[in-house]
C-alpha cells in the first residue's frame, strides 16, 4: 500500500494504492491522525485502491467519527469491487462516496 | 505467476498433529485387546487346562460371525458417513450412523435367536471327533452368542468416535473391555468357579461395559454424531456400505481362516511343537497389528473427509506420513522382538529358538506397512476391489502358498511371514499398474483421480497463523484466481474470506499457534473455499455472535458476501467452508 498526503488549506488530501487489509490499515490509520489535525476536510481518493478489508473498514468509521465532530469526509473514486464491499456492510450509507 | 504460486503451497504440519493425535489412541486401543487375549488365555489354560483353551480355539467360527457381521456393518457405514462429512453433507452421516445402531440392533437379534436354536448341533460339527469337548464348546458357544449384541453393536463407538475424533476415549473403553475381561476372568473362574461359561460371560460382561461406556460418549451433547430418524433407504446408498464394509468383514475372515489353515499345514509337517511354536509367533504377530493396522486406522477418518472433498493433495501427504511414522514404529517394535526372541521363547516353554521367526515377522512388517496403508486408502477411495485383493493376497493366499512353498522346498516355515506380505507388494503393483493404464487419468500408485487438479481450478496450501503471511497468501490467492479466469470480484471475496476468517480465529486464540490448511475450488460452477484449523473449537459464523461487535464485522462480510457459508467440526478439528 502507498499513502500519498497533501494538506490545502483546511483540507487533508490522501491518496491510497493497492490494499489496505490487516496488516496495512494501522499505517493508513496513522496517516490520517497525524496528518489531520484541525483540518475541516478529509479527502480520500481510492481511484487506486484495489482492495479493502474489515481492518481498512474500521479505520474509515474511526476517521469519520473524528470528521463528524469536526468537518467532513469524503470518499472518491472507488473502483466497484471496493464499492461491494461498501454496500454489502452498510458503509455506504455511513461514508460520504463520490 | 510461476515464483509466487510456488509460495502458494500445503505442507503436512496441520495433518500431520491431527494424525498424531489419533494415532496412540489406536496403537493402544489394539495394544490392550492382545494384551486381553493373552491374559485369557493364560487364566483360562491355567483354571481349565488345555480342553479349555481348546474349547475356545474351537468355538473361533461363532466369534468370527460376529465380528464379521460387526466390521461389515460398521466399517461401511462409518466410511460412508466420513465422505458425507467431507462432501458437507451432515444429514447423510447422522442418517449412516443411525443406520449402523439399528442394523446392528437387528442383525444381533437374528444371531442371537438362530445361533441359540442351532447351538446344540453346531457345537457338535465344531468339535468333530473331539466329542468329549462338546459340553465345553457348547457352554462357551451358548453365551458368547447370548451375547451377540455387545460384541456386535461395540464396533458403532470403536469407528464413529474415532470420527468424532475422540479417538482416546476408544482406548479407554479397549483397557475397560481388556482389564475388566481378565479381572472377570479371574473372579468367575476361581472364586466363583463357572468353568468355561465363566470365561464366556467375562468376556461378554466386559464387551458390554465398554460398549456402554462408548455409546454414552456418542450420545452426549459434544458427540458429532446423534440418532435420527432417517435411515438409508436408496439401493445405491446400501450398495455403497456394502462396498467399502467389505474389506474389514473378509480381513477378520481371512485372517481366522489363515490360521486355521497354517495350524494345519504347521501341524502336518512339525507336529504340535512346530504348532506350539506358531502360537508364540502369532501372538507376537498380533501385537505388531498395533502398528500396522493402528497407523491406517488413525489415519482412516480423515482419508474418508479427504476422499468426500476429492482433495489429494492431503491424501497424498497423509498416505507419505502414514509411510514414515509407521516405518519408524515397525522399525523399535522389530529390534525390541529380536532382541527379546529368547525372552519370548522361553515364556512360552519353547525348546526351539524363536529368532529365526522373529527375524522374518520383522522384515514382513515393512511391506506388511505398506499393503495395510494401502488396502485402508483404497477402501476409503472408491476402490473397494483393490483392497479385497491386497487383503485377500497377505491374509489368506499368499500367506498359505508361500507356507506351501517353504516346508516343500525345505526352507524356514516361518519364511511366509516376509514373503507373503511382499508377494502381495507385487501383486499390488501389477494390479495397479494394470488400473493405471486403463484409467491413466488416475495417479499410478493411490489411483487418485486428477481430473480437477489438471483442470488447475483447484489449489492447495497451508498458511500460519502470522497477519503478515496471512495478508500475503490472500493477495497472492486473489492473484491466482484472476489468472486461472475466476472473475475480479469472486477473486477479491476469495482472498477476503482468507483473510476475515484466519485473522479472526488467531485473534480468538489468543496467542496459541494455529495451523491452517486450505482448499480453494472452482468447478462446475462452485466456486469457494475450504479452511480447515486447529485451536478452539470455534465457529466464525456462529449466529451467538453479537454483530454489533466490530470483531465479527469481517465474518459478517463474508456471511453476507458468499452463498453459504458452512461450519463443521470433525476429527477434531474446525472446518469452514465458503461458496460463492
């Protein structure tokens, strides 16, 4: 998996590519709470993310109760075997997805 | 592709624990049972004398019917139910071992009622000009038939817990049945003085005990196995039974015949010390069983789930490590039997050395090894005929030929003990040779059929318990899958289901290593997963789970990603199965 960031403003920018699964999600996990700060925005691009695991699920409901209290999170770009894996757990609903 | 499905691989350290952990309980499960023949014998000759012992000898044809009746029903339903399980058909194995209770039931009413009627006259044509032991044969016939329902109805808990894999629960009921045996023994015997009929009932009252004890176990709430109401009905269902109970039925009756036929062939050409000699070696003989039947017995239950699920990558790998556990077994037994073949000699009151015979039963135990190994895979692998041939060869054939042979050609008698046994190797090697050539789809020595695996839509492999080489096998499976046609998506809920399931159940085991095996398939349609471990026994899929709790999110995917989802526990160990 490879994380590129990018702060804008009050928004945070990540990029993720490849899979976030047991072993990678603590890495993305700490991306995001490092590089969030007070940010009002959080962008996640997955246009090169392949795959996404329970593990990876946990840590965007972790970032997204942050982003409750303090702006907004957006998923863009997910590929439609991620997308799956959304819908059949009720993440969709949950995420912002674009 | 070629570098990374190499990594993609099935090792044995999974089998191999599972197979251990059976394995004493059957070397001592047989171990006890000799050991109950030899005390028996002992007391009986002892109190009796030798009208008793030989009153028993001769009333060998009314045991055997029973332990006929008893392997045959038993052994081809408790197969039968194996490869239900292996093909996740749980009805199918409770409605087999609900079968095999009833029948037993039945076929030891017939016994008992026709062997009672006809007790009178069958004692007489036992005993042919032996008239004088009739009233001994008749008392030791009468109640062994009376009971015919333990000794029958014993063999249901000997196969179906060592399926349930609680296999040391058999060894306790086989020391119940040998201790309590010679403890009866001695108490009718002499305190109460019953005379034969007193070692009779010994023998029947610990039979029953044990058989209790055994279908306690089976029927308490760990058993995997319950009653039901189903019973086989279809023709081909008892077809099936009849085949693959075949061969433990014409074992016990090859074996008891070839006795009876090296005794006489013995007797003609030494007299009653080369007899006497025989019997010495025969009990010896028997304990070797322990090693190899006890090797293909521990091994059976999990051949039958191998051979349900068409997997040969781990019948193979159970086969090899069948090989080499039993061959450093045989190889302590033969040095301790060499070594103490004087010891042996003079216990039993022998002039004649026993290492010549010693010697000869230790080098047949090898090749001996291999064609038990065998006969039980074949059994179990659909090749019923083939075992009947190996069993048929070793046990009866060329045990006598080579026996012929030898005492014509001057040689040692107990030369028959090696060459029988390697005959039979040949023998085997012909006839599966022949098979192969007919069908060369199969493989050349297990005759296992290779149509999936040449397909290349089925994949075997083992994975430790390690996130890392748990999250590296699920990438690589979604890789394979994608290049072997399987779509992007099934390929993607593949690799997750690896994932979901193997971390989940390392995390509910706390830190205790974990062992996976793995099966992944695609054929006909069905594409899925098989993931067999060891641990705790537990059900990621469980509906007790509370799915709230973010540590089932991941099993809650795959329940609502894949078709079915399936739990079983068997042997001993957990098996999930995912189809998509």
């Amino acid at each position: 998996m490879t994380i590129d960031k990018k702060h804008d403003g009050s928004s945070f920018f990540l990029t993720v590519s490849g899979r976030v699964d047991t072993l990678t999600a603590p890495e993305l996990d700490k991306a995001i709470k490092e590089g969030l700060g007070t940010s009002s925005a959080l962008v996640i691009d997955f246009s090169d993310l392949d795959y996404i695991s329970s593990a990876g699920l946990r840590v965007l409901l972790a970032a997204q109760k942050v982003m409750n209290r303090q702006g907004t999170m957006t998923i863009r770009n997910v590929k439609p075997a991620v997308m799956d894996v959304f819908e059949v757990t009720g993440f969709s609903s949950i995420l912002t997805i674009e | 592709m070629g570098v990374e499905l190499l990594q993609l691989r099935q090792d044995e350290i999974f089998l191999r624990k599972a197979f251990h952990r059976s394995l004493l309980p059957c070397i001592l499960s047989i171990l006890s049972g000799n050991i109950n023949i030899l005390v028996d014998g002992i007391l009986v000759g002892q109190r009796i004398g030798t009208d008793g012992l030989s009153a028993i000898s001769l009333c060998v044809p009314v045991y055997l019917i029973l332990c006929v009746i008893g392997s045959f029903i038993v052994s081809g339903t408790a197969i039968q139910a194996s490869k239900s399980i292996g093909r996740q058909d749980d009805a199918m194995g409770q409605a087999l071992y609900s079968t095999s209770v009833w029948l037993c039931l039945i076929a030891s009413a017939v016994v008992t009622i026709i062997g009672l009627a006809s007790c009178r006259p069958l004692s007489v044509a036992l005993c042919g000009d032996e008239a004088a032991l009739v009233p001994l044969v008749y008392g030791y016939a009468s109640v062994t038939i009376i009971g015919a329902l333990p000794k029958i109805l014993v063999y249901v808990p000997f196969w179906f817990l060592r399926m349930d894999g609680r296999a040391s629960l058999v060894t306790w009921m086989m020391l119940v049945m040998g201790g309590g045996n010679a403890a009866l023994d001695y108490i009718f015997l002499y305190p109460l003085d019953m005379g034969i009929e007193g070692a009779a009932w010994a023998s029947v009252i610990s039979t029953a005990i044990a058989c209790t004890m055994g279908l306690a176990w089976l029927s308490g709430r760990q058993s995997g196995f319950h009653m039901c109401r189903t019973i086989i009905r279809r023709a081909e269902d008892w077809k099936a039974i009849a085949i693959d109970g075949s061969p433990s039925a014409l074992n016990n009756l090859f074996q008891t015949l070839r006795l009876l036929a090296v005794n006489a062939m013995l007797m003609a050409a030494g007299g009653s010390s080369l007899v006497a000699a025989f019997t010495a070696v025969n009990c010896i003989s028997a304990f070797s069983l322990a090693v190899t039947d006890g090797v293909p017995q521990a091994a059976s239950p999990m051949l039958g789930i191998y051979s349900g699920e068409r997997d040969n990558g781990s019948t193979i790998l159970l086969v090899r490590r069948e090989w080499r556990t039993g061959f450093f077994c045989s190889v302590a037994f033969s040095i301790a039997i060499i070594a103490l073949s004087d010891v042996i000699s003079s216990l039993y009151g022998l002039d004649a050395s026993l290492y010549p015979a010693m010697a000869f039963l230790s080098l047949g135990m090898f090749p001996g090894l291999l064609c038990s190994i065998l006969s039980v895979h074949y059994n179990i692998s659909g090749h019923a005929w083939l075992a009947n041939l190996i069993i048929f060869s070793r046990s009866f054939l060329m045990a006598g030929l080579s026996l012929f042979a030898a005492l014509r050609l001057g040689l040692s008698p107990w030369l028959f003990l090696f060459s029988s046994e390697v005959l039979t190797v040949i023998i085997w090697l012909i006839a599966s040779g022949i098979y192969h050539h007919v069908h060369p789809i199969c493989t050349r020595f297990l005759l296992l059929d290779q149509s999936l695996e040449r397909e290349g839509r089925v994949l075997n492999f083992s994975v430790s318990d390690s996130v890392e080489e748990i999250c590296t096998t699920s990438e690589r499976l979604s890789d394979f899958c994608s290049e072997i046609g399987i779509g992007m998506k099934d390929s993607m809920s593949l690799g997750l289901a690896v994932e979901e399931i193997m971390t989940l159940i390392a995390e509910v085991n706390g830190g205790t290593p974990v062992r996976f095996d793995v099966r992944m398939f695609s054929v006909h349609d069905v594409t899925g997963l098989r993931i067999r471990y060891g641990g705790l026994e537990f059900n990621p899929f469980s509906p007790d789970h509370d799915k709230d709790d973010e540590q089932y999110l991941g099993a809650e995917l795959i329940s609502r990603i894949a078709e079915h989802v399936l739990y079983q526990r068997t042997f001993g160990v957990n098996t999930v199965q995912v189809l998509l």
